[in-house]
C-alpha cells in the first residue's frame, strides 16, 4: 500500500521503521490509523527483503492512547442510569465497547520480528500496542500506564503475562504511570538507552537478525508465540474481549457521569483534569512530583 497518511513506511538496514505519525496529537489512535498501521504490517509481511519491523511514534510520545479528541467541545446526550447514548441501543453499546484484541494480535502473530522502540508517552491503547510487540525497547524518558481504567475501563491480560500477577494487578487496579526503569524492573521491557541511541539500538538488532536464516527465524519466533497461545494467551484475550463490555458499561453514574459532562462540555483538558487530579502524584514519570 502506497500513500500512508498517518503513519510513516521507511524502509532500512534490511527492516522496516514504522512510524505513528500524528506528533500534534502524540499520535493518538484513531481508526484510519489504525488501518493504515495494519496495512504496513502486511506489507512488511509480504517484502522478503525486510526482515524484522520496528515500531514507534514521532515527536515527543510513542502514542497517547486512543483518540479523545474527536469528542471535544460535542455534548452527547447520555441516558443514565446506564449511560447509553441517545440513538444507541444497549446492543449498539455493547457492541461497540467490545475490545478486539485480534487487531493487537496481529502484531504478536506475524512471523517476522517487530521491535517497539518506545520514547516518551505510552499511555492506554498505546501502552498496549507497546506490550504486543515481540521485542520492547524503551528510551529513559518513556513513561507507561493505563489511567483509563480510572474512568470505566478494562486492563489487558498482557500486563499479567509479561509483568506478573502481583505486579499486572498493582497497576491495572489503579491505572498509575510507571517509568522506564519501573518498566524494565517488572518485565514489559528488553533494555532501556538514551534517547538519542533507541533507533540506532532497535536497527542493531534487525542486523542481527538479519545474519540468520529467514525460515529459522519464523520458526524460533513460532516457537514462542504458537506456544503462548497452546497454553491459553487468545483464550485470556478472548476474555478480555468480553469483560471490556462490562467494565465500560456497569457503570455507577456518580462516578462516570461527572467525567463525560467534563470532557463533552469542557474538553479533553478539563476531563483528564477530574480524573486524574485526585492520584498525583503519580509514582512513576514526570508527574511524579507535586
């Protein structure tokens, strides 16, 4: 595919850098980007000259999650008890708050390496789309979390794979930010380097890669994931899928309907403010100190 619009396609040093592309946003997820990014993986797939894909964000973020934006300055209409948007039935909601994980499996099933080269912000959705790659390495100012779950919100059984019960629990109950460091401590990271060395460190390794046999890479990565997911991983996000529904929809309207009346008459800012005004400091991050 040809004119990508959102995300940046370079090809180089036998990979492929591909680059969310939305820096006045911290390149926000949106759907057209999304797609875009799925073509990439595609197309990365089908070029036998690439051997192993890198993935990260221009500017000063990795990705900020989900776009929020679209709904800034628009009043919606909300029905409580239940917070079901006028012209929506339950069935529409439900429909459209179940998470498909196989979107983000995609990134884990390929059979070529991708290696997220992580700087900056990786919050929600994009600290997931960070955890499905195969290799993670971050920069030292990259900071990750899931403070969605502080309004109404599901975590991913990632987090439990690659951090650990205790620690998955620890910040999927509460949505804190958690640094580079805190990162690497608990598992979700390969290394952490300066920022000026991530792309050089990421392009390092494709090299190597590079230097084994094509098949006997795809094998060895099979290994692993085919492996993961004959113990139960697409199951468990199978899950996920489902419990998404539920904690975006059993809802008490004390505590969500305040922050939608927020961000659909305030914006964004104003939202985000009511949220997670009442947990800084964060632990971990640049909001660490009062």
């Amino acid at each position: 595919m040809t004119g990508y619009r959102e995300i940046l396609y370079q090809k180089q040093r036998g990979g492929v850098l591909i680059t969310l592309n939305r820096p006045e946003v911290m390149n926000a997820i949106s759907r057209s980007m999304l797609k875009e990014l799925h073509h990439a993986l595609d197309e990365a797939e089908a070029d036998p000259d690439i051997r192993a894909v890198v993935l990260t964000g221009s500017g000063r973020a990795f990705s900020s999650g989900f776009d929020q934006g679209t709904s800034t300055g628009r009043r919606r209409d909300l029905r409580w008890p239940y917070g079901i948007p006028t012209g929506m039935s339950a069935a529409d909601l439900l429909n459209y708050w179940r998470v498909d994980d196989a979107k983000l499996l995609h990134i884990f099933e390929l059979t070529k390496p991708v290696i997220g080269a992580i700087r900056g912000w990786a919050m929600g959705a994009g600290c997931w789309l960070a955890l499905f790659t195969h290799i993670t390495i971050a920069a030292e100012n990259a900071v990750f979390g899931q403070p969605e779950v502080r309004h109404g919100s599901n975590t991913t059984f990632m987090w439990t794979l690659l951090a650990g019960f205790k620690n998955a629990l620890r910040y999927s109950l509460t949505g804190d930010h958690i640094d580079a460091a805190e990162a690497l401590r608990i598992g979700l990271l390969n290394k952490v380097v300066p920022e000026d060395q991530l792309l050089e460190e990421c392009f390092s390794l494709v090299e190597r890669v590079a230097l084994v046999p094509p098949e006997t890479v795809k094998i060895n990565l099979a290994i692993a994931t085919m492996g993961l997911q004959m113990m139960g991983l697409r199951d468990a996000l199978l899950m996920d899928s489902e419990l998404s529904v539920a904690a975006h929809m059993m809802l008490r309207e004390e505590f969500r309907r305040p922050l939608d009346e927020a961000r659909f008459n305030q914006g964004t800012k104003a939202y985000l403010q009511l949220r997670d005004g009442p947990f800084q400091p964060e632990p971990f991050g640049p909001r660490s100190r009062r």
